[in-house]
C-alpha cells in the first residue's frame, strides 16, 4: 500500500510510539487520527501534522466507535490502523501479606487488549467498505504486542497476559480478514525510550541496556514508526508478529 494520500489512524498516538508513528505517517503523505486519552497532547500533535485528534478510551467499546466515527467524518475512512495505546503497570500475582492484583491485571486486559481488539475490530469494518486498491488490498491494522509476551518478567503477569493475547490474536484475524484484503499484523518491541522507561530512575535503565546486545542502546520511537511504514509498504507482510529488540530476551528481574 502507498501511505500517501491515506487516512490513517493511531491510538496513543500523542506520545511514545504511537507519536512517533503519527508523524512518520504524516511524513509519508498520510492523513492521520490522533486517538489518545490525553486529549490535549493529541491536539497538540495533531496540530503539528496536520491532522486531526480525537480523545479515546480504548478500554471502552463506545468511546472506541465514537471516536472512528468522527474520524471518517472530518478525514474518512481509515485504510491504516495503528494502536499503540497501552499501560505498563507491575505487580506480582500474590504481593507482600498475600495482597492480590486482579484489579490491576483487569485493567491491564482491557486497555492494552481489549483496547487493541476493539480498535481492530472497528477499523477493519471501515477498511472492508472501501473499494479496494490495485492488488486488492483494503487496509492493514498493526497491533503492538511486546518482548514480555514471550519473556515476562517478575511482575509481568498482567503485561505478558495483554501482549500475548495481542501477539496469539495476529495469525487467526489475519486470516478472517483475507477475503476482504484487510491484513493483521503486530509488532513486539523491545526496549524503547518511550514515556514508559523515561519514567525510571538512571541506574535501572542503565542496567536495562546492558543486557541489550546490538544496537546496544533503548530502541529510537522513530524505528517502531519506520516498521510501521515498511509493513504499510510490504502487502506480502500478513499474519506476523515481529520482534524489534535488538536480539534481547528479558531476564528473569
């Protein structure tokens, strides 16, 4: 799929990899949604791209359909979906005097998955009324699963859980929507330097990388964004999960 001259949208779109991704895609010609909680931030990097913001709560189906569907209003309909949205909270599944995180995991479940299925969901049925283009392709969703999917660490549970679903979910939605030429693809990262990592304190990112072994650095936004447009580009790219991590696997802490 050429990305100019289409509309695009991506959730988390006002910071970290979904930013990066937004403004990658405006690069490239695209029109795109900002979806994100932060509602003014999303205004603000709508602003700068010329395109159009939109406050999500992925977690929530309704807020999800509202929010496509004032996108096909002010820009049309999405051939590019991106979500990126996501949380990162940890906690062990049985924590000091037996207190439990089920509430946490739950929260986790619904953004980070429910999140992705509902934006998914919504996007492809936009995408499967659309003429397609040459090739008979109609449109891509690219969904963003993680590492820890296949290596969660201690407190990753509720994380891993989320991503794995993201990651298991690629292969069977690719091959529904083959039909109607929509693919389903997802990205693993590894450590990247988003709002997420920025978040810790120096000696821990520093102990972070040193278990990267090449490039031996936190990923740049800027290359989730480049994948993200390489997949766009790449119509023989289907029902995949690609790991972006430098050849890292997490340890066990």
């Amino acid at each position: 799929m050429k990305i100019a001259g289409q509309v695009a949208i991506v959730t988390g779109g006002a910071s970290g990899l979904g930013a990066a991704t937004a403004r990658r895609l405006a690069a490239e010609g695209a029109t795109v949604g900002i979806l994100d909680f932060d509602g003014d931030r999303a205004v603000e990097v709508a602003r700068e791209i010329g395109g159009h913001a939109v406050r999500v709560d992925v977690s929530q189906e309704s807020s999800v359909a509202e929010a496509l569907a004032e996108v096909k209003t002010r820009l049309g309909a999405p051939r590019i979906a991106v979500s990126c949205a996501g949380i990162g909270l940890a906690a062990r599944v049985v924590g000091r005097e037996g207190v439990l995180s089920t509430d946490l995991f739950e929260k986790t479940i619904r953004v980070n998955l429910m999140g992705s299925y509902y934006v998914m969901s919504h996007a492809a049925r936009e995408m499967m009324a659309l003429e397609p283009l040459e090739g008979g392709e109609r449109g891509v969703v690219i969904n963003t699963a993680s590492v820890a999917y296949e290596d969660g660490q201690v407190g990753q549970v509720a994380y891993a859980a989320s991503k794995g679903g993201i990651a298991s979910m690629c292969l069977p939605a690719a091959r529904e929507m083959a039909k109607q030429g929509v693919r389903v693809m997802a990205i693993a990262p590894g450590l990247f330097n988003t709002p997420m990592m920025e978040g810790l304190p120096k000696e821990t990112v520093e102990g972070i990388v040193a278990n990267i072994p090449f490039p031996h650095r936190l990923g740049d936004p800027a290359e989730y964004a480049q994948l993200v447009c390489q997949i766009c580009e790449s119509a023989y790219l289907n029902g995949t999960v690609i790991r972006l991590d430098a050849a890292v696997r997490l340890p066990q802490r």
